[in-house]
C-alpha cells in the first residue's frame, strides 16, 4: 500500500462513511483467560461509544508506513494452502458473523502475545467499502464504482486501572475520590487484512501496526500470519549506525557522519515536496554513492556495502526514514548532549585545542542559558 491508498482507507473509519455494523471481541486478564466477549450492534450503541470504538480501530492504521506499518507478504503456498490464511479468509468471507472462527482467533492472539501482566481487550470489525470510480484526473466519481472492497480491521489494546480523581457527589453532597476502574488504551498493534493494493484487494497481504516502532511483536506474526518481517525501523536504524561506525573506523567523523544525515535529509524533503505516495527508498549503491560524496575511500564504501548486505539482505530496497531522524541532529558525549535544527548542523564543528578534543558551535548572538540570555565576552 502507498500513502495514497492508506489515507483512503483512514478517511473510511467514521460513523458517516464506513459500513461497520458490529463490532466483536473479548477481554482477556493477565492470566490469558477470556473473561467476557464484545457482540455490539453500531445501531445500538450511543454516538460516543460507537465513535470510540471506531477511534480504537482506526489507531490500527495510524503512524508511518515503513515504521509502525509494515506489509506482510504471504507466500503463494500459504495462499493457497495454509491454516493461517484459510483462517483470515475465512473471517473476511463471513464478515466475522462466524463465532466459531472469532473464537479461533482470539485463542491464537492469546496464545501468541504477552502484554506483561496486563489485561488487554481484542477488537474485530468487518468493512465493505464501495471503491469510487477515479479517472485519469485523479477525480473519483462516487456513483462510477466498479468493485467492492471487503477487509477486516483488528487492533490489541492493553487495559489499564484508571486514576484515582477528586470530584463533587451530589448524593453525598460532598467531595470525595472517586476510582474511574479499568481504561482500554490507544491499541499496542494490529492488522487490516487484505492490502488495499491498487485500489483493490490484495490478498497476498496484510498491514500489520506496531505502536512502537522498537518492537515488531514476532510472536504475534508468527502465529496469525506464519512469515518473516522486516527488520523494525529502530532495528534498521541501529544496524546502519553499525555499519557506519566499524566500517570507517577512524574515518568515521563528524564532517562524515553529517554530510551522510544531510544528503538523505535533502532526499527525504524532495521526495515529500514531490507528494509520490509510495515511500523513498534507496539502494545500497546509492548509500555507496552518498558515502563517496563524503569523501570516503572505495575500500571503506566497499566494506560498508558488505556490512549492509550482511544486515539487510543482497538486494535489500532500505528507506531514509528509517535510517535517521530527519527533524533532529544530536550530539551527545557521556556527560552532555546537544540536539540541532538539522538545517543548522554546520554550526557545530570538532575541534582538538592544546591536546583536547571539543565540540564546537558558533553562537555569534541569541544564546540563552535557562532561558535567560547571556553575553559571550573574549575573556
């Protein structure tokens, strides 16, 4: 899916425009045990509580395509064949009316996931979204669709006890606390299956959400979808820093390391000016050619190029965002750390001074300490 096609899909989780008539689900405790089920009928329930749940499943599809969504790729065989996707399918193909499979679900979710302790809530929602016609212009036509789009949404959301709040109680006539019991959080990960691809289904894949970027919830893919993933965007990140780090070894300097956050900083700001909604990537070879760019030798381009393969795959496609923070340029030693306007990471320069290693900035004017502004004298 690209940017395009999931804001399409996004603007779908409303009471107004989606198709959604129940939602389904079930509480689990800590001790993995379902201890109630969700069957809600949309009609039935008050705008509030409808638009929260919505709230719950639409967060499913939230965050940056790369980083908290990641494609899932199903190989030809499971299609076909497999007890993972006959189950999706088959959830799908019932517009999850089917107890039977929603238990089924649920007891591999639960089976798969640990939540540290923590009783969470899983939800389940089946939408048919009547594809507009779009023309060559870009235009959709709502009366012009040609095709219907089934999928199903499902987000895992910890629960967790409500604090303790101080209020009036008018039967009391008096002020007291008050104990809000348990709250259902903003969902820890989920999946809407199949892909929107194209404007249509693809049901070869699934969008699969990680609230936190750090962590891929292996476990959880491994029982509902049964394939590999991507590394994790914190783990691209920290794989390429390696690289980075034991390939230049003593080359490796802040001139360096500066110009390389640049240069993909430019790319990623062309790529969002261009409004493309599939996602930058960059080849190894083009990383080769920004670390050459740099001044780098071909011996230490050559051995960050392996050390990439190594990490990434032979032919692995990666993407800038997820190699550096593009709103962020920071510095950092043991004892301090500085954090800049990446637009402004030419002010700061190394410097060695009497045998001493410094990290210099230039501050000409406007600097503050604590928020107080303070004069720089040559003394």
């Amino acid at each position: 899916m690209n940017q395009r096609e999931l804001n399409e899909i996004r603007r779908r989780i409303r009471l107004d425009r989606s198709s959604i008539s129940h939602i389904y689900g079930c509480y689990v405790n800590s001790s993995r045990e379902i201890i109630a089920t969700i069957d809600e009928s949309m009609g039935l329930l008050s705008q509030e509580e409808a638009e929260k749940y919505l709230q719950l499943l639409k967060k499913s599809l939230s965050g940056a395509l790369g980083k908290n969504l990641i494609d899932i790729s199903f190989a030809t065989k499971q299609v076909m064949d497999s007890d993972e996707h006959r189950l999706l399918s088959a959830l799908r193909k019932t517009e999850l009316k089917d107890e039977e499979l929603r238990n089924a679900f649920y007891q591999c979710v639960i089976n798969s996931i640990n939540m540290e302790d923590s009783s969470y809530v899983i939800l389940l929602a089946h939408d048919n979204y009547d594809v507009p016609y779009r023309g060559r212009d870009g235009q959709q036509d709502r009366d012009g669709s040609d095709q219907v789009f089934s999928y199903i949404l499902c987000s895992i959301c910890p629960v967790k006890a409500g604090k303790v709040q101080f209020g009036y109680c008018p039967e009391e006539s008096r002020f007291q606390n008050f104990a809000p019991g348990q709250i259902v959080a903003a969902p820890e990960l989920g999946f809407m299956f199949p892909s929107f691809d194209d404007r249509a289904a693809n049901i070869y894949n699934a969008l699969f959400y990680s609230k936190n970027t750090e962590e891929i919830h292996q476990d959880f893919i491994d029982a509902v979808f049964r394939t590999q993933v991507p590394m994790s965007a914190g783990h691209q990140r920290e794989a390429f820093h390696e690289a980075l780090s034991q390939a230049l070894e003593k080359e490796c300097s802040y001139d360096v390391v500066q110009s390389v956050h640049e240069q993909l900083r430019e790319r990623l700001e062309a790529h969002k000016e261009s409004r493309d909604p599939e996602p930058l990537t960059i080849s190894q070879g083009e990383l080769g050619d920004i670390l050459k760019n740099s001044g780098l030798s071909e011996e230490r381009i050559d051995d960050f190029q392996g050390r990439c393969r190594e990490s990434f795959g032979e032919d692995a496609e990666l993407r800038p965002a997820n190699l550096i923070d593009s709103r962020r340029f920071a510095i950092a030693t043991p004892e301090v750390k500085i954090s800049v306007d990446p637009k402004f990471s030419y002010l700061v320069q190394t410097r060695v001074i009497d045998g001493r290693k410094y990290i210099l900035i230039a501050a000409d004017s406007g600097v503050e300490v604590n928020g107080v502004g303070i004069n720089i004298t040559e003394d």
